[in-house]
C-alpha cells in the first residue's frame, strides 16, 4: 500500500496536534475541522478503510473503537455527545486511503447527513 499523510504523522516525520494516543491509536485535530471540535483517530495497525475490517483481528479493531470512545472522553464530548463517521471509498469522499474515524462534535448536528 502507498504510504499517506497518515503514516508521516505516525512516524512523527510531520506535525500533528494530536490530543490523545495510546498503544493502538493516535488521534489528532482535523486540518480542515467541519465542526468546533473534529478529531481524527487512526489505528497504529494499517487498513485502507473500515472495508478492510472482516480480515484483521478482533483486538486490533476492539483496540480502535476503544480508542475512539476514549478520545471522545478525552475531549469532553461525553455529556453531550458526538457524530463518528467513517468515510469510505469514493461515494464517500474517502480521500486518505489509511482509515480513520472522524469525531465530530460541539455543535447540533443534521440528518441526513450531505
Ligand atoms: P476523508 O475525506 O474521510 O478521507 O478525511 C481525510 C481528512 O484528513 C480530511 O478531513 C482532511 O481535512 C484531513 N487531513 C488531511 N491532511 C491532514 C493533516 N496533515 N493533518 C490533519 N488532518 C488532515
């Protein structure tokens, strides 16, 4: 697979303002934030999307919805809670091909989603 921006921030080669990591996730604020508060969390352990997920094994992928939720946490999001999106191939506009879940939050969210 051909290395992403993701794997730079990763291997700490580019910067990041990241606000939570642990042993299987690093989760670091949005460039380009759809919200007040838009974090991104990334497993340590490669896929391209949450597609990829059948084939990895079940502690890796409990690991990142651990590491989601306490990013969420950490953030202070849990009273009023928050959107999780994955985008995923191009109906979704996924433009990382290293999967990533959006946290969304602070504000009052739509649905259906654009
Ligand atoms: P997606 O469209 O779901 O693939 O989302 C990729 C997200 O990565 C977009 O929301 C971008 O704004 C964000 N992004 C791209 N490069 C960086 C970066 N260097 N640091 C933080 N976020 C980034």
């Amino acid at each position: 697979m051909e290395e992403t921006i993701f794997d730079k921030i990763l291997a700490g080669e580019i910067p990041a303002d990241i606000v939570y990591e642990d042993e299987a996730v690093i989760a670091f604020r949005d460039i380009n934030p759809q919200a007040p508060t838009h974090v991104l969390v990334v497993p340590r352990t490669r896929m391209r999307s949450i597609a990829d997920a059948p084939g990895k094994d079940i502690k890796t992928l409990g690991q990142f919805v651990q590491g989601i939720a306490r990013t969420a946490t950490a953030l202070g999001l849990d009273d009023r809670g928050y959107r999780v999106v994955f985008n995923t191939g191009p109906d979704a506009l996924q433009t990382v091909e290293y999967v990533h879940a959006h946290i969304l939050g602070g504000r009052k969210m739509s649905w259906p989603p654009g």
